[in-house]
C-alpha cells in the first residue's frame, strides 16, 4: 500500500500501487516496477517470524492490563516519522514489538513493562566503520561516554549490508545484524571494537552499515546511517 500526499496535484508518494513502487533517495524521487519478493523461508526469516508471533502472543496473553496501558501512552507520547518523514503515532503493541523484536535481536531480556521516559534514545554521529578482508572483522568506532554504554540490558547494534561494487553511490538493503556492542555496568565497553562481519567481503568492495540504540526500559532509537566503507 502507498502512502500519498497530496497538495497541488500529488507531492510526495511512497510505497507501491498497480505494479510500481515509489520511493525517493538522495537525488529526488523515483519510480521502479514492483518486484514480487522472493519467499525462501530462509532460518532467519522463520526467526523473525517466531519472534512476532511470540510477541503478539505476550501482548495479549501474558502482559495485565497496566502494562498495556503503559505502552499505549508511551505511544500516544511518543510520535514516530513516517514513508513521507511526517509525524504520526504508533499504538501501544506496535511499540512493544518494535522494542523487544530489536532486544530479542540483541541476545538482550524482553521488557513487558512500559519506558517511563517518553523519548527515543539519541544517535551516536560519531560513530565510524572500517572492514578488513583479511581478517573478515569491522572496527567500530563510537562515543563511549554515551548514557547506553554504562548499561546493563543495553546495547548498539550494528547492522551490515551485502557487499556491493565499489561504484554504487546508494544502499538500502537487504541488511543483516553483524552483532550487538553491550553496554555494561561494571566493564562499559571501550570504542573502537570489533565485530565479525556476515558477509564474505573482498578488498575493494563497498559496504555499507547502520545502526541502532537500544535501551534497558525498552526504549529503541531509529536506524541511523554511517555512511559507506571501502574494504581493505
């Protein structure tokens, strides 16, 4: 389904309709044929999938009635950007699977209970990648005075997409999680680190990464961007 905004005509679109997707990158707007999605029903796709179901099934089943009430508001409090970078509000269950879908991601507990505090966890801007074919690791630089790092329950994973020439100038998947840097109470991790990359990868190819921060109440920042890296 597109989402569509209309003014004088149409001016933004985004999603598919009748065969064509739209979408808009860093040069402006576009429109390509719809794909229909492969389905290889891969371990990694029947993961997530186990994942919402049992987070569906928690929701209705196991969490009381305060704690969905606890999320609801958190959602009303909370607005999200949507397709068209427009503000709009999630409900409750959609923000307690976003939350634990990425902590379960993370090897991190899931959280019933609801944030108390009605802001997502900042980006990290300084945060810089570089991946090395001979050892198939990336280096993760990071600000390690950030609130997340110090911990426990928290973690920023990073995530890695295929491998791509060195002239592709744009990447938005697929992606997968290379791995989780957990914050730590009593021993906070130390920037730059090491994380072992999905992909094989070969000296010369581009790879781009994104981020995200989780909290320890549940709280998940938006994916944010570190730009690309040659591999050396």
């Amino acid at each position: 389904m597109a989402l569509i905004k209309f003014g004088g005509g149409i001016t933004a679109m985004s999603g598919s309709i009748a065969g064509n997707t739209y979408a808009r990158n860093r040069y402006g707007a576009y429109v390509r044929a719809r794909t229909k999605p492969v389905n290889p029903n891969s371990d990694r796709q029947s993961a997530a999938r186990l994942t919402m179901a049992t987070l569906a099934q928690r929701w209705s089943g196991v969490l009381s009635l305060d704690q969905r009430t606890g999320w609801n508001e958190f959602a009303t409090n909370v607005p999200m950007l949507n397709k068209l970078g427009e503000s709009m509000n999630l409900s409750g269950f959609n923000h307690y699977c976003r939350a634990n879908a990425a902590l379960i991601a993370g090897s991190l507990d899931i959280v019933d209970d609801a944030p108390a505090i009605f802001t997502m966890p900042e980006g990290d801007p300084s945060v810089a990648i570089t991946v090395a074919s001979a050892t198939s690791l990336m280096s993760v630089s990071f600000d390690d005075s950030q609130a997340w790092v110090d911990e426990n329950g928290a973690a920023m994973l990073v995530y890695m997409g295929t491998p791509q020439s060195e002239g592709i100038e744009f990447f938005n998947g697929p992606w997968r999680l290379a791995g989780a840097v957990d914050g730590n109470t009593t021993t906070a991790p130390t920037s730059p680190t090491t994380i072992a990359v999905p992909y094989q990868v070969q000296a010369g190819q581009k790879v781009y990464t994104k981020i995200r921060i989780v909290r320890a109440d549940g709280r998940v920042s938006e994916f944010f961007r570190t730009g690309s890296a040659i591999v050396s």
